[in-house]
C-alpha cells in the first residue's frame, strides 16, 4: 500500500506528523513536521518509509473527519517562509498545447505555430531523453515563497487588481536541500496551481504577473516511486452547487517532460541547492475551467480529487482588499 504523509495542527496549536496507508492512519511519534522528518532521515542516510517505520506508530487518526474540521496542513513548510520556493512548468502534458495555444492564437500570425505550439511540440520531441542526454529545456515560472502556499481547505485569494482568479489542477514535487547541496524528493501532492488567465491571456509575455498568486496543496504527501497514470477530478461549486466538472490526467505516462528532466532544468541553478531549502514544483496540467469559458466568482469554491489521493484539496475563492503602495525616496 502507498505510503502517505499528512500534517496536523490540534486546536491548541500542537504540531504531528501522521502515516497513512490504505484506511490506517497513526501519529508518527517524535516528529512535529515533515521537514524535521525528511532531515533526519537524509541524516541518517535512510528512506522516508524507513524513517517512519523505525519511529513507531502513535495514536490512530481519521484523517477524513481531522480534514473536514480544518486541521490538516499543507504536507510541507518552514518556519521561515523565504527558504520556500514555489515554481512550476508548463506546456508538459500531452493535451496542454490546446488551452494554451487557443489563449495565444490571436497575438500569432494565422500561418505561424504561437511559441506555446512551438515549445510544446519541443517538449514532445525532447522532453524524455535517454538516461544521461540532457532533455529539452520547459516552460518555468516563478510564483513566490512559502508565503503564498496555503492549505488544503484555506481559501485562495486573488489580489484586488487580478483580472482572474482560476484553478489549475496539478501534482506537485516537494523537495528538500540536503546539507551538500543535493536536492531530494519527498513526494507528490496534489494542487492547485491557482493563476490569473486573463491577465496572460492578454499577452503570453505576461505569463510571469500572472502567476504570483498563491497556491494550495492537498494534505497528503505521496511517498515513494511516483505513479505513471494519475487520474482525477477538478470541479467548481457555486452555493453548493457544481458548476463545472472535468477530469484531468497526469503522470508521466500522461506528460511530453520526464520529471527527472524537469527537476534537472529547475535544480541545475545552484540558487536552487540551498542547504535546507523546501521547493515546491508544479508540473503542469492540460486542464482548465478557463478554456471552458467559466468565470469563477469569490465565494466559489474549487475541488481537485486524484487516486491514490484519499483526500481532496478544496480552496473557496476570495479576493483580497485593495492596498495602495508608494514607494518613498530616501
């Protein structure tokens, strides 16, 4: 069975590491976080599964019933939001060029491919290369520190000057920095990769804007050899209500990238091999609600459901008040 590592805060503030395989879930004793975990076990030169065997098994939890009260956290953090980094890739499904490319057709020459057409036949032809061959570089973005990653049921908020605030069903690579510098998988989550569509729909150079914005993660972290075939659903509720409904695929059986040729391309800067530094990757999806011509509203809540994932990543939607910056001359 899948081995799962969730995070939870009692009402108290009190701080546990929970394991979960198939319908059994227990406290891992001795460990407040996941972090603290994953660094004692690259200490001891051991897996995460060894790590939490050899620590024993703690009080039983029902993780259905601790999420639904709000207490589960995102599976990974730090206690200094600035050594967390938040970056994805997209273009690395088989089905993302559609979406895209219909949001950048109109700024291309009818009979010229848009770049998104261009870098996503790329990734077909590049993105799984050989052992030892350096693959075709992705598409990457930035979308901030650990200061914009939220939990698994927090809402997500969307700056007041967003022109959207829209879902991205995704998995996610958590990572952290061993002390000489080699990075090290922990897992997958599930996530929403949140992003402002109509903002990059305008112009694909503004990409960048439209991707600071914060970012929620399901509450499991799978450990272990990740699945080929990742199969699941995104949907939007409005008053209870579903409005929108799609399922999305991911894995690598379903993606034009590797993720070994992905996490090569992000952790070949040496700014992304800080001894200690959590990364949180997002690898992409080719399914949007945008594409659909659906207009989330504040107050709609999405939620992303994916086997082996037992539990979803359910985000209402808000927006921030606006804030007025001005910059003074010293």
């Amino acid at each position: 069975m899948t081995l799962r590592l969730l995070q939870h805060r009692s009402d108290s503030g009190e701080r546990t590491v929970i394991a979960a395989q198939g319908d059994a879930a227990y406290v891992v004793p001795g460990f407040a976080t996941i972090r603290a975990l994953a660094l004692h076990a690259i200490a001891q030169k051991i897996s995460l599964a060894a790590a939490v065997e050899a620590a024993g098994r703690g009080a039983a939890v029902d993780i259905a019933a601790e999420f639904e009260a709000n207490r589960l956290l995102a599976p990974i953090d730090h206690d200094d939001g600035a050594h967390v980094q938040l970056t994805g890739t997209g273009l690395t499904h088989l089905g993302s060029a559609e979406g895209r490319d219909k949001m950048h057709r109109e700024a291309a020459v009818a009979e010229k491919q848009t770049d998104s057409m261009r870098m996503f036949l790329e990734g077909l032809e590049g993105g799984k290369p050989a052992p030892g061959v350096t693959g075709q570089q992705p598409e990457w973005f930035y979308k901030g520190d650990g200061s914009q990653l939220v939990g698994p049921t927090d809402p997500l908020v969307m700056p007041a000057f967003a022109q959207d605030g829209g879902e991205e069903p995704e998995i996610a690579g958590v990572y952290i920095i061993g002390e000489d510098g080699t990075p090290y998988r922990l897992g997958l989550a599930l996530a929403n990769e949140f992003s402002d569509h109509v903002t990059e729909r305008h112009n694909y150079l503004w990409l960048a804007h439209s991707k600071l914005r914060q970012a929620a993660l399901g509450p499991e972290l799978l450990v272990g050899t990740p699945p080929d075939h990742i199969e699941g659903s995104s949907r939007i509720l409005r008053d209870g209500e579903v409005i929108w409904e799609k399922p999305f695929l991911s894995g690598e059986g379903n993606m034009s990238h590797s993720f070994a040729n992905l996490e090569h391309h992000h952790f070949k800067y040496d700014l992304f091999r800080r001894a200690g530094d959590v990364h949180v990757h997002f690898f992409g999806t080719a399914t949007l609600s945008f594409s659909d011509g659906i207009v989330p509203q504040e107050g709609d809540v999405f939620e992303i459901l994916a086997a082996p994932f037992t539990l979803p990543v359910r985000n209402p939607l808000k927006r921030a008040a606006p804030v007025q910056v001005a910059v003074q001359q010293l």
